[in-house]
C-alpha cells in the first residue's frame, strides 16, 4: 500500500485537485494549534506563506509579532513585527523585570467568523471544511471584511484590488499536504489539526494543556489554538 | 356594477406583474453563477477553484520519497523535526522535474544564524550562540554537518 503522502504527491503532480477522489469536505474540520514556547521567532513561516500564495510585500496572510511584557505593566506590552518578522527580530538583551515572547498570527478560521457575516455580496464564506476563503472573482473590494475582522487578518490586495487573506493553504491541504508555514516551520510551533480526525494528535493535546484562543470574548469560534498564550497579547 | 367595469386594469396590471417576475427569473437563471448555494450563500465552484492553485512546497514525504539517506541521518540528530523545505526552501519544481531543476547552494553564515542567534527573546532551552564568540568566523558547517549537526569526534577537531 502506498502510503498517504505519496498518493497526495502523486496528486499534486497531477495538479487536477477536481478528481482529489479521497478528499471530502465534510470529513474534516480545520484549525491550527500554536505552540508559543517553541517559537523562536525566524520568521521562516511569514517567507513560507508569501512563497507559496503569492502574497504582496508589505501585506501579510500571517506574521509573527514579538512581545515584550515588563512586570509592571501588563496591559501595555512592547509589540514588535519588523516587516512582519520576515527577517526575523532583532537580537534582544536580557531584561530584569520582564520577558519576550513571540506570537505568531493568522487567519483563526474562525466556526462563526464576523467576516463571512458582513460580506454583501456572498464572497467570503466558510467551506463546509471549516475554512474561511475569499472568492476573489465575486468580491467587491469592499472592504467591510477588512473592517470586520477583529484579528486583522484581511487585506486588499493591491492589484486585484479584492479581498485577500490566509487560505490554511486549502490547495495544499485537501491533497493531505500541510500548509506551507507549518511545512517550514523548524520547531513545529505550528502544527494544522483536523478537528474531526479522532487520530490526531491534536485531541489528546487539548485534553492535558491549558490552551486559548486570541479574544474569545468575540465569540468568533476561533479555530487557532495558541498554547502558552500569556495573557498581555491582544 | 361600475367596480366590475375597471377590472380590466386589474387584469392587465397582474399581467404586467407576472411579465416581470418570469424576466425576473430568467435574468437571474443567466446571471447567478451555477454553482452559487451548493454549500451556502455563496459559489461552490470558488472551493474547487482555490483548491486547485499551484503548490510550491512539495512536502516532507516527497523529499524523503527520494532522499533516504539524508532523511536517514537526520533521525539521529538534532534536526530530526525540521524539514527539508525549512531550510531549503520550497521545491515543488524540483520534486516535480529532479533532473533539470536543482535547489540553489544554500549559505550556512545567513541560513544557521537566522534560528541559532544569540537573543533574550527567544526560548531559554533553544540552543543559541553569538556567531561571532562562538566560531570567531569560521563557517559553521566546518564543524557541524547540518543534517546531523552534533560534533562527532570523527568531525574536523579544533572546535569546542
């Protein structure tokens, strides 16, 4: 038997994801799982996601944020993401009274996501796999799901002048690839979970770690499960 | 009688009407794309067409599918969890045609320090030098073999 990965490659080859006969939507429920204490800021993810989905210099479909929390002071930390720590950060000195961490960000693929909610027209939605995706031939360009999204993970893209944002890779994962951050990430900081799969990895680490989602006062049903999440990021 | 005299006006008007709707429908019939509400208040082809843009990232298994060896030493080591395209970058094109396109040379002084530099900010337990104090310059893979990057007692001496 071969074994999945290479079916999937086989497949890529191919490049005719339409006949991608082992994939149904309805199988799976995507998220991602984000190990804070493993990121060690390289930025490898950021270059990854403007490789792999063309994305514009200066926009971002993730980046990685660099906090910086002084103990007195823990509703206003130190954010830095120099060109989204593309180039990675600049080197830090030991700090006495505080502490450094790096957040990355992206999409939430959110279960009830407020920018699917606000499109006018019907371009934006949520797959029946649970990814939030812009149907770029539809969209308006008008930015209201710019407006919307409480985590800023949208832009107008600034020649098709439509609405663009992270895909969790969808041309990758419906071949069983995983998203191209989570391929180049070196610590495994990243990890993409299919919620609906009872095998991954994911369920057992939900169930033995104290785990959050970025403002889970919006009620947004975020599917990007930061672990380690300290409680100054915003 | 006379209200039955003008029902001819009602008459016409919900001709009128139903004129309208059935334009309406058959308007709507060509300009609402096939696919729209397959799933939801949106187009089902979009998923299909998303779905099919190009991979740049081949994947860890297409590597090892024909690197063994250095999938092999990589277990041993350090970098058993990183994969190739970490480092190497995306290489779909060369998974796809081995022969005619080659992965660039890549240059260890930029590609190591950019995880393995010195800074507060990072993890405490991730290892980290400053280059400078570290290898006074050397390059690093006259020490450390990146797929494996333990100094071996084999490997070229006069490192600590």
């Amino acid at each position: 038997m071969l074994p999945a990965a290479a079916i999937a490659w086989k497949y890529v080859l191919a490049g005719t994801p339409e006949d991608s006969p082992n994939y149904t939507k309805t199988d799976h429920w995507w998220g991602m799982l984000i190990d804070i204490p493993k990121c060690i800021g390289c930025g490898n993810c950021v270059r990854a996601c403007q490789a792999e989905n063309d994305v514009p210099d200066g926009y971002f479909r993730t980046w990685v944020e660099r906090y910086l929390v002084t103990d007195w002071d823990m509703t206003n930390p130190e954010v830095i993401s120099p060109d989204g720590g593309k180039e990675g950060f600049p080197a830090a000195k030991e700090e006495e009274n505080g502490k450094y961490f790096f957040v990355p960000k992206m999409c939430n693929h959110c279960a009830d996501s407020p920018c699917t909610q606000v499109c006018p027209v019907g371009a934006t939605f949520i797959t029946p796999d649970g990814v939030v995706l812009v149907d770029q031939t539809y969209c308006l360009g008008c930015a209201y799901c710019v407006q919307a999204c409480p985590y800023g993970c949208r832009y107008i893209h600034p020649e098709k002048k439509v609405a663009d944002k992270c895909t969790l890779c969808y041309h990758r994962i419906t071949k069983g690839l995983t998203t191209a951050c989570c391929e180049s990430c070196p610590t495994g900081a990243r990890q993409l979970v299919d919620l609906k799969d009872p095998k991954d990895p994911i369920h057992a680490f939900l169930k033995t770690h104290a785990v959050q989602v970025l403002k889970p006062q919006m009620a947004t049903g975020a599917k990007a499960f930061y672990n380690g999440l300290d409680g100054s990021v915003r | 009688m006379r209200q039955f005299k003008d029902s001819g006006h009602l008459f016409r008007f919900a001709f009128l009407f139903a004129v309208a709707i059935v334009v309406f429908l058959v308007v709507r019939h060509f300009v609402v794309p096939k696919s729209f509400g397959e799933y939801g208040h949106y187009r089902g082809a979009a998923i299909t067409e998303i779905a099919a843009r190009p991979v740049h990232f081949a994947g860890q298994s297409a590597c090892e599918t024909c690197h063994s060896d250095v999938a092999q030493m990589k277990t041993a080591g350090m970098h058993k969890g990183v994969h190739c395209e970490a480092c190497h970058g995306p290489q779909a094109r060369h998974a796809d045609d081995p022969g005619s396109v080659q992965p660039a040379k890549l240059d260890t002084a930029l590609l190591c320090v950019r995880c393995h530099a010195a800074s507060a900010a990072k993890p405490k337990t991730f290892p980290q030098v400053a280059a400078e104090d570290h290898s006074g310059g050397v390059a690093c893979e006259t020490c450390h073999q990146p797929h494996s990057p333990a100094i071996s007692s084999t490997q070229a001496g006069g490192a600590k």
